[in-house]
C-alpha cells in the first residue's frame, strides 16, 4: 500500500511540474537588451538572459520552451527553426524537429 501511495504522488508531482512549462514558435519582431525581453510576431513577449538575447535578430524563426514567473515568460529552452536542403525542419544542432511542419504553420520557415 505504501508503494502505491508513494508511486501515485510521484507519478502527480512529475506531471505538475512539468505542467508548468509551455511552448510557442513564431518570428522574433523585437528585441529589449534593457528590458531583457523579446517579442515575437503575435505579440507574445518572452524574458531571456541578456548574453542570449545577443544571439537572436528579428526574423529568426524560434521554438521557445518557457515558464511563468511573476507574470513572465521566462524561457527556459530555446531553438532556432530552419528548413534543411533536404526539406526537413531542424533546429539549432541540426537534429530533426520532432514537430510536423504543420506544427510551424504561420511561422513562415522556408516560405
């Protein structure tokens, strides 16, 4: 009985936790090096370190992973999105999206 409570709130506090964070993809519009932000074209804005905002210009394609903190998206991972010559979305080490490129619809890679 025991392993079974301890499994089901293991099993729970895995699942809340990654719960919390969330992904978008979309092109960079701006980026604030003071306010340590970017925004996206839709609008979202999302809060990184400024030695990483340095890498990114507008009209990059990203893929962020980020949690919110204080009212923030912070992120926590993100990839640049690319098309391959062989037709295949990639990211920023060249492995293969898991992501279908309907998941990038609206984002314009390779358009």
């Amino acid at each position: 009985m025991i392993k079974v409570v301890t499994f089901a709130l293991a099993l729970t506090l895995t699942m809340s936790l990654s719960a919390l964070a969330a992904e978008t993809t979309g092109q960079v519009k701006a980026i604030d090096a003071a306010g340590q932000t970017f925004t996206l074209e839709d609008g979202t804005q999302l809060s990184l370190s400024a030695e990483h905002l340095a890498d990114l210009t507008p009209g990059e394609r990203v893929l962020a992973t980020y949690e919110t903190k204080a009212d923030r998206k912070v992120v926590t991972e993100l990839s640049r999105i690319t098309r391959g010559l062989d037709g295949q979305l990639t990211t920023n080490f060249g492995t293969k999206s898991p992501y279908s490129a309907d998941s990038f619809e609206g984002v314009g890679v390779g358009d």
